[in-house]
C-alpha cells in the first residue's frame, strides 16, 4: 500500500504530483509560418541528410526506403510522416509507488532535477567532483519533494569506474526512490543491464513490464546533423523495449546552429524528427518523446546562455512545433550562473515561465541546475523548489463560489477597516495562502534578528534537515536482497563498458 504523501501547507491539502497546465498555449510564430518550419526540416533531411553513424540504425532507414552515402541518411518526407502515425501520443510512466505515476501525455507538466552535471556544489562542502555520496544525496533531494515528479542523473558519482557506475546509480534509484526512473543510453549492455534491474529489484512480470514505461532516457544528437552509436542504440533499445526515449537536439544558435530563432528550430525540428523516426522503424508504437532545449551562445564568448529572450522564443516555438505534429514534448530549464545568485535564480524561472507558456509535458533541469550544467547546486535546488511550487499552485484555479466571494466579509467591514478578524478569515486564515518554503516575509528587524541570512544561506538549512529526515521507501529493502547477486556477478564480470 503506497503512503499518503501529500503535503499539508497551513492546514491545507495540496496536491504537486498530478499538475496539468492551467493557461492556454501561447505562441511566437504564426500557424502558417510554423508548418513552413516544418517542412523545412522535411527538406533538410530529404535533401541535405543526417549523419548516422551506426551501421544498423542506417539499415532501419534503408529498409524503410531512405537513400544512403556512406553514413549519410537521406530520409523521405514519407517515411517521417509514416513514423508520426504510429508514434504514440501518451503513455503511463510507471511507478513502484502507484501514487507517482504519471500520463506523459500533451497537457500534462512534469518537472525533473537538474541533471547530468559532473560536479556538486553547496555552501558547507564549497564545488567539488561528483561522487557516489553527492549522487545519493541529490536523490534523497529528488524523492524529498513531490513536485519533482521524475527522477534524474543529478550528479555524476565519478569515484564510480564508468563500468561499474550504471549499478549503484540504478540501485540507487530502484532502492531509495519509488518515482519513474531514468536510464543513461550509453551503449547496450549498460542499457540492457538497467532494464534488467528495475525488472529483477521490483519484482515485475511480464505483464507489469508491458503495462507502461519504467524508464526513460534522453537522446542528444550531436548537432548539426549527426546521431552517434550510442543515442542511436539507445533509440533501438528503448524503443524495443518498450520503454521511453526523449529525443532532444541541444541546439545554441550561433555556434552548433544557425543564429536565427527560425533556422535554430529548424534544425532542431529536423534532428528531432530523425530520431523519433528511428524510433518507430525499430518498433512501431515505441513511446517517444519531441524534444527541444535550443537556447544560444553568447557570442563575445562562445559560452552557452540560458534564460534570454531567444531561449524563451525557442521554448514557445518548439512547444508550436510539438503541437504540430501531435506529440507530447520536452523542455528545460537552465542556468549559466557560477552560484546561486539573482542571476541564476532570474535565468531559472524565466525558462519556468517559458515552458509553462510553452505548454511543454516534462520540464527537465527544473531545480538545481548551475554553470550551464557543470554544477548541481544543493541551495539552488531548494530555492528552485519554491519556483517550481509557485507554478504548482498556479495550476490550481481559484474558488469562483458565493463563499468564495465573501460577500458576508465584505459587508461586514466598515470604510478604512481590515479583515483580519472577521469571521470568514478565521474559517479559512490557516490555509488560505500558500506557505513559503525559503522565502522570509518577515520585517527587516525581524530578519537581522534571525540572522540577516539570505535565501542561499537558509536554503543551506532546509537541505540539510531534508538529508537528516529522508527515509527510503519500505520496498527498498527487498529490492537491494533481489539485485545484490546481480551485481556482484556483473561486478566481477567488469561490469558494463560504456560504449560498445
């Protein structure tokens, strides 16, 4: 039986695990101008090809009827348009607890954690390289918290050899955390022994195996135009699994693509098309996802930037391009802050807004994430949180009921009155607002008397009393006795190499 855990803020039930968008969809190019990107990306590839340097990815379009040169891939408008029928347009992502499962469907937003970053940074330990340690705790951050709805390679446990690293980081996220799991695609043996132990650590059948996905992976191409073994084998064998892939061409105007806002999305479109495409020539009806986290460089520096306004239009196009094709989609979040300052926590919370407008399915780096993804920081995480539940509580609409209305209150207060004291604010004062998480709203004598602490420094608290408090869920137990033998065999095997 899966604990209740939804939270209680002020005496008041919210619910940040089932979000669904609250605004409409808003758009930066017109319908006509967004089919015209389309069917330029159907042109770049049928015309000028996408290089595919994995020989059996190349077959699959061969078979299909695309024309090859050596390892350039020039795929019909036919064989793209075949692909998007049998593409689904939901799915369930599975959970051990069945109260974090979620549709991956269009309308439907969930957030992951910052992700993929190879150091950890907090303000006790200062920036260091990730470890196995700082992995496991950033998980325990990611399992804290309901809005974080899926669960990420927060940080990269490099004391962890590259063969052996996939099986504490699986067993980490099968024995710690009860949320829907995620699956680096770096090569198939890797790929295969994670699968295999979600199925071996929860106990599943055949039939819970094919009732939904358990894991997901992202899938970068290499661009302008490429696709290299490994995301290509990841795409294979995901997708004959059954379980998700996340096509997501990272494209920074400017350097990896062109500097306009349309070319950029064009190449993006066209990249991501490619890779959902191989998807369904593997198996037909594989879950996949569009993918766009296109921003740009800035170009004194060649470095990437996040949260500008192009980052924004690219958010509210790939959403218009998404949407045009029928498939549920991905964004993210982004800072290139070196620390949790004013400009991290601005270049965060716009890229927030623009997937939000955007109407993005799953809102990826959406806490924690640094130095364009070098650092996981620990106090920006939670400070993040409080953005993330701000958009939570904007995805529910306020009472529109004659209670709601408070006509009682609003008779009863005379001119230059207040309301603190009347009768409907004290049925209702302990839950009528949402309740900060870092935020202080206390007077300046208030706040010198605590401390003078910034929002950094009393994140730093709340991190740390998370960590001392998690408890891992009750199936932990039993699913480390179920892998133990596993990994011990694949440990003494070597492991798993990371490319094959």
């Amino acid at each position: 039986m899966a604990r209740d855990r939804t939270p209680r803020r002020k005496g008041r039930p919210v619910d940040y695990v089932h979000l669904t968008h609250p605004f409409t969809p808003q758009s930066v190019f017109s319908d006509d101008a967004i089919a015209a990107l389309h069917d330029a990306a159907l042109g770049l590839l049928e015309q000028h090809g996408m290089k595919i340097l994995l020989p059996e990815a190349r077959a699959l379009f061969a078979a299909a009827g695309a024309r090859g040169m050596g390892d350039m891939v020039f795929i019909g408008r036919d064989i793209i348009a075949n692909a998007l029928t049998t593409a689904p347009r939901q799915w369930r992502m599975r959970s051990m607890n069945s109260a974090r499962e979620r549709q991956y469907a269009p309308g439907q937003l969930l957030f992951g954690p910052g992700a993929g970053c190879p150091n950890a940074t907090d303000l006790v330990r200062g920036r260091r390289p990730g470890t196995l340690r700082d992995y496991l705790e950033t998980l325990a951050l990611q399992q804290s918290f309901d809005v974080i709805h899926i669960l990420g390679p927060s940080v990269e446990p490099q004391d962890v050899a590259a063969p052996l690293r996939p099986y504490a980081m699986m067993q980490a996220q099968i024995c710690r955390a009860d949320k829907p799991m995620f699956v680096y695609a770096r090569g198939r043996a890797q790929v295969q022994d994670s699968l295999h132990m979600i199925r071996l650590g929860l106990g599943l059948s055949e039939d819970d195996w094919a009732s939904g996905v358990w894991a997901y992976t992202v899938i970068n191409t290499n661009s302008p135009r490429q696709l290299d073994n490994p995301m290509a084998q990841g795409i294979i064998g995901f997708a004959r699994a059954g379980q998700a892939s996340i096509i997501t061409p990272f494209c920074l105007a400017g350097a990896m693509a062109p500097v306009t806002v349309a070319g950029a999305l064009i190449l993006q479109h066209a990249e991501a098309l490619a890779g959902i495409t191989l998807s369904q020539l593997a198996r037909p009806g594989a879950p996949v996802s569009y993918g766009g986290f296109s921003s740009n460089v800035d170009m004194k520096s060649g470095a990437p930037a996040f949260g500008t306004p192009e980052h924004l239009k690219m958010q509210l196009g790939s959403g218009q391009l998404a949407r045009h094709i029928g498939l549920p989609w991905r964004s993210a979040s982004g800072s290139a802050s070196n620390t949790a300052d004013m400009q991290a926590a601005q270049e965060t919370t716009h890229t927030l807004w623009g997937a939000m407008l955007a109407q993005a399915t799953l809102v990826v780096h959406a806490a924690g994430w640094l130095e364009g993804g070098l650092s996981f920081g620990y106090e920006k995480f939670i400070n993040d949180i409080e953005a993330l539940q701000t958009l939570a509580e904007m995805c529910v609409k306020p009472g529109d009921t004659l209670d709601d209305f408070a006509l009682d209150a609003l008779a009863e207060v005379p001119p230059g009155g207040h309301f603190f004291a009347t009768a409907h604010t004290m049925a209702r004062y302990d839950g009528a607002f949402y309740s900060p998480l870092v935020a202080d709203l206390s007077n300046h004598g208030q706040w010198t008397e605590s401390g003078a602490l910034r929002s950094d420094q009393r994140a730093t608290a709340i991190w740390q009393r998370t960590l001392a408090n998690f408890q891992p869920p009750a199936h932990g137990e039993q699913a480390a006795d179920r892998l133990a033998p596993f990994i011990a065999a694949r440990t003494a095997a070597g492991g798993a190499p990371p490319l094959d």
